[in-house]
C-alpha cells in the first residue's frame, strides 16, 4: 500500500509509535509517506520507502499564530493527489484527524479520496480534547474518520465517557521492537557507575509534572534510606528538571543520583537497570514500561490509566495508588533486596513484553488498513 502517516515529531509517545510504525511498514514493502513540521525523533535513518515530507508555514502579519491545521491540510491534499495515496494514517485526534477530514472533502471534489484511520494516544483525548473550545472539533473529526483505533482499552473507555462518539474503536496496543530492546551485556558500564556494586534504577520520561519526577526522588530516597546500595539514573529532560536536582541537594542523594538527559539509546540504559519506576500521574498505555519490562526490568509503577494493561501486578513489578511512595518503596526494596523474587520478575517482564511484538501489532494495523479499506470502497 501507498499510505500517509501523520504525526508529531517530538519524543512523545504518538511521534514514536507513529515513526516505529512507519519504519516496520517500509520493511514488510509498503511505501510510506511521513507528515510533520519537523523530522520526528526516530526517522533518523534513510529508508528508501519512507519518503518524509516537512509540513512548512508561510507567516502573515495577518496572523498571530501560522495556521499549522491549514498548511498540513493542504500538504495532505498534495499527497493524496501526487502520490496516489491509498489510505491515511493519522496519530493524535487534534488537528490531526481535523485537517485529514478537510483535504478528504477537498479530494472528493476534485472525483477522489482516501480512506482516513485516527490513532488516540492520549492527551489528545484526555487533556487536549476535554478544552470545551475544542471538544465538538474533535468529536466531529474522530467520528468523520473512515477508522479508529486506541492504544488501550483505558483510553477507548475514556473517550466513549467524555465524548458523544459513534464510531467504534479498535484497540491496538503500541508495540516494541524486541531485538533492539533486549537486555545485553554492558557491565563495564554498570561497573563505571557502580563501582561498589550498586543496584541500579532507572526513570525515564519527559519531566512534565504528570511524570511524577519528584515522586522517583523522593522513593529513591526511602530505598536508601533502608541501607539498600543504589544509584538513580534518570533520563530525559523538562520543565521539572531543576525542580528534581534541587530536592537531590536537599535530600543530600546527589552522589547516588545521576541526570543523563535525553538519550536515544536508552535501552543501553535500561540493559543495567535492577529496577523502574514510573509513578506518573496520568498514563494512557505506559510506553517506557514496556520498553523496560522487554529488557528484563521489573517495574513499579502507578496503577492509573493504561499501566495495568502493561505492568501486571505481582507478576512484572507492582502498582501502587498514586503518590503512595510508602507502597513504591516498600516493593522497591523489597525486590532489590531479594535476589529470586527479582530474577522471576525480570523474567516474566520480558514474558509480557513479547506480546507486545511489533510484528504482530503491525499486522494488526495492517488487517485494519483492509477491513476499513473495503468498506471505504466496497467491491459489488
């Protein structure tokens, strides 16, 4: 198929199954078109079947703010119509899908169009979608769109609760590449950062204030604070950063502390790690678990959102209610400290992870392309 995949370029978890996505397509022979107003995160690497195309805004003094939905519309027009695409793939309700439903209704006036498929990821529903400004925008949009799919059953409930939808919505999980996240031998780097031996945990996200940083801080702390030996490796970067070194000072942990930044290999990270913890406050599937638990971590995480779809309770880690850093704690040494619980655990996370195999989630998307393809143009 010649399909138009949509996103945004950050690190979010939207522009990366979008891109992760894209890529496993051009493998199995698809011929793939990526939209955004910058080259996403992940498509660092040439591909002769992924051709990425920059969304430009022209700026008017006219306009306070470049009409970006405007722009990727007209782009999408171009493509439908120079590229001959046969299906578009749009990631994030707003204005994603919006634009999307423009050029389709734009191409049906020029006698054609292409079926349209909106991925939810989260925000774009929970937090974005709710603004009353934009609620009736993207009910419209989702129930304009040829198919929809979720990436939890959390997430369907949820926009079936906070908006009037008719379309049904197919879950398909995001996914993981379990040759790349796969734990392997990196001692001499484990024993660079611990030196005595320590254990180690990991926290990996954007450090917005959902993330919960201060929260990872303050449990290490405790873990400490019960003579367990370990060091905190956080990675990524945000707005809660300095907040997080300053509560290190305070807390007098910032010799066991260390603050990597962004990393794209962060699975030479997590191959170390004794241990992840992601307590976020809002978490739509939990992106960061999975690619933990496929390199054999245990975690412990929140149990809000998507995470119990992921992280199975007594079986890869623990949930914990949220802000109950007590309970974080308290499991987090208590895997640290014994060694059999933590080896069953590694191993069942990685049992789970292979669920989540791309190849098998991608070809779920696939079967989705051709079922809302069919009804998009029925054969009589």
């Amino acid at each position: 198929m010649n399909i138009g995949i949509v996103c945004y370029p950050t690190f979010g978890g939207s522009g990366v199954v979008a891109t992760e996505l894209a890529k496993v397509l051009s493998k199995k022979g698809h011929k793939i078109h990526v939209l955004s107003y910058s080259r996403p995160a992940r498509l660092e690497t040439l591909d002769t079947n992924i051709t990425y195309h920059e969304v430009s805004i022209n700026s008017y003094p006219l306009f306070e703010y470049p009409p970006y939905a405007l722009a990727l519309a007209s782009q999408m027009v171009n493509l439908i119509e120079y590229e001959n695409l046969d299906l578009l793939h749009v990631h994030y309700a707003l204005p994603h899908a919006t634009s999307a439903y423009l050029a389709k209704q734009i191409m049906m006036e020029r006698g054609k169009t292409v079926p349209i498929v909106t991925t939810l990821h989260g925000t774009d529903i929970t937090v974005v979608g709710k603004d009353p400004s934009y609620k009736h925008v993207v009910e419209f949009s989702i129930d304009k769109s040829d198919g929809v799919t979720a990436v939890s059953n959390y997430l369907k409930e949820e926009t079936y609760i906070n908006f009037d939808i008719k379309q049904d919505i197919k879950v398909i999980p995001n996914f993981i590449d379990l040759e790349r996240f796969k734990k392997s031998n990196k001692s001499h780097f484990k024993k660079a950062i611990c030196p005595d031996g320590e254990k180690v945990v990991v926290h990996v996200s954007n450090f917005r204030r959902v993330k919960r940083v201060p929260e990872v801080i303050t449990v290490f702390a405790k873990i400490l604070e019960q003579g367990i030996k370990a060091k905190l490796l956080l990675v990524g970067d945000g707005p809660d950063r300095q907040k997080a070194e300053q509560q290190c000072r305070d807390l007098g942990i910032c010799e066991h502390t260390r603050f990597l930044g962004k990393l794209d290999e962060v699975e030479e990270v997590l191959s170390i790690a004794d241990l992840f913890l992601i307590p976020s406050g809002s978490e739509t599937f939990g992106l960061a678990a999975l690619e933990a638990m496929s390199c054999s971590v245990p975690v412990i995480s929140s149990n809000i959102g998507g995470l119990p779809e992921v992280n199975i309770e007594g079986e890869t880690g623990y949930l914990c209610d949220l802000d109950d850093t007590e309970c974080m704690a308290k499991h987090a040494v208590n895997i640290l400290s014994n060694q059999g619980l933590h080896d069953e655990l590694s191993a069942n996370a990685r049992k789970r992870a292979e669920l989540f195999n791309q190849d098998l989630v991608v070809e779920m998307y696939e079967s989705f392309y051709k079922e809302v393809s069919e009804q998009a143009f029925p054969v009589h």
